[in-house]
C-alpha cells in the first residue's frame, strides 16, 4: 500500500548520498541483527511480563507510512490493556494535538515502565533487519496521520523512519504537539550523515538513563 504524497516543493530534500544508499543500510542491518541477538534475554524477559499481565499475542502489529509514502507494519510489545472500558472515548485523530500521553488509562504498569525504557520497540529491530526503518530517522507515522499532512511534511517520507531520531531526542514541549515535530525531521532529512547519526544514537543513550526525550 501507498499513500501518495502531493507534489514535493521545489527545493525540498531529495538527492541522495552514498552514506544513505548503502552505507547507512548495511550499517542498519548488521547493527540490527547484532542487538537483536544481545537482546534475546531482554526480549524474552520482556515477552513474559507482557504475557503475565495482559495475555497473548505479546507482540502487535500497527500500519505506518515508511519510505516514499510505502505502508509497512510496525512490530511493538503491547503496553495497553485491551479492556475499552477501562479507556477514556477515543480521540479522532484530526483532533489529537500529542503522540502520546503519560497519563493514558489503557497503560498497564508494565506497559508504562515498557514505554518509559523504549523496550516495547525492541521489535522494531526486525523492521530494520527487513530494511523497512532504520536505527534513526523520522518517527514512523500513522497513515491516518500522515493523510492530514501538508504538503511540505511529506518529505519526512525521503528517507525510512527510524526507532530513534531527533523528535525522540528532544525534551523542547513544543515539539510534543501534533505535527510540529515535523520541523525535526525535515532538520535530520537534510542533514542525514554517520555523525549526525552516532550524535543522535548517542542523545538516545543520555535521554533513556537520564528518563526524558520522547
């Protein structure tokens, strides 16, 4: 599946360099596979809370707008509890003005412990073996999301969506609300280098043992 963007602006981003063709790439995938062997114990420790507190499957599947407008789906641990009763109405998407809330009543205790260490993207590691998303980039986005994007925020779409990037790196509030994290990554998309990258990785690191960034 596709979602076709508009026309993208004269001036956008759309060259590409060798370190995002195949360096960056081969880097993903090796990186990948290596952390998601290191991880088996975490993954599998992880797999059992999930399954003590909210049942099987332990694992879900969400549709998200990669690459070039490209439809994959991302692999996550489940953190909310599947009990609708227990949640607040839903928002429509064209009114949510945040990704995500801390404060979210389908949250189990192990899920919001799961989100606040970003082990319930742990999966996602497969997405990047699967050449789908990268290590770092822009937040892979819901289609129902991205079909309410203006036309300059498609071109977040130039390269794969990453587990971590600069909008999960800031701690700014202003880059919490909806859509306007796009000015990140349109700020990565034109910078996409190996230092920008092992910079970002490194930010990630700081932000998880420091217990902030998104």
């Amino acid at each position: 599946m596709l979602v076709p963007p508009p026309p993208v602006p004269s001036g956008g981003a759309t060259s590409t360099s060798f370190y995002e063709r195949w360096t960056k790439p081969a880097i993903d995938r090796f990186a990948a596979f290596v952390l998601l062997v290191l991880t088996v114990p975490v993954l599998l420790v992880v797999a059992l809370a999930v399954l003590i507190t909210l049942g099987a499957p332990v694992l879900y599947r969400q549709r998200r707008v990669g690459r070039d407008g490209h439809v994959f789906r991302v692999w996550k641990f489940r953190t909310m509890h599947p009990d609708r009763r227990c949640a607040e109405v839903p928002v429509p998407v064209e009114r949510r003005i945040c990704h995500k809330r801390k404060d979210d009543p389908r949250h189990t205790r192990t899920g919001s412990l799961l989100r606040r260490w970003r082990l319930d993207e742990l999966p996602q590691l497969a997405n990047v073996l699967a050449g789908h998303m990268s290590l770092v980039g822009p937040r892979p986005e819901l289609v129902e999301i991205v079909r309410l994007y203006e036309p300059w925020q498609h071109e977040r779409h130039a390269v794969k969506p990453g587990i971590t990037g600069l909008w999960q790196v800031s701690t700014e509030p202003r880059f919490g609300l909806m859509h306007e994290h796009t000015e990140l990554d349109l700020a990565y998309v034109e910078r996409v280098s190996l230092r920008t990258d092992l910079r970002i990785l490194l930010r990630t690191v700081t932000c998880l043992l420091a217990r902030n960034g998104r």
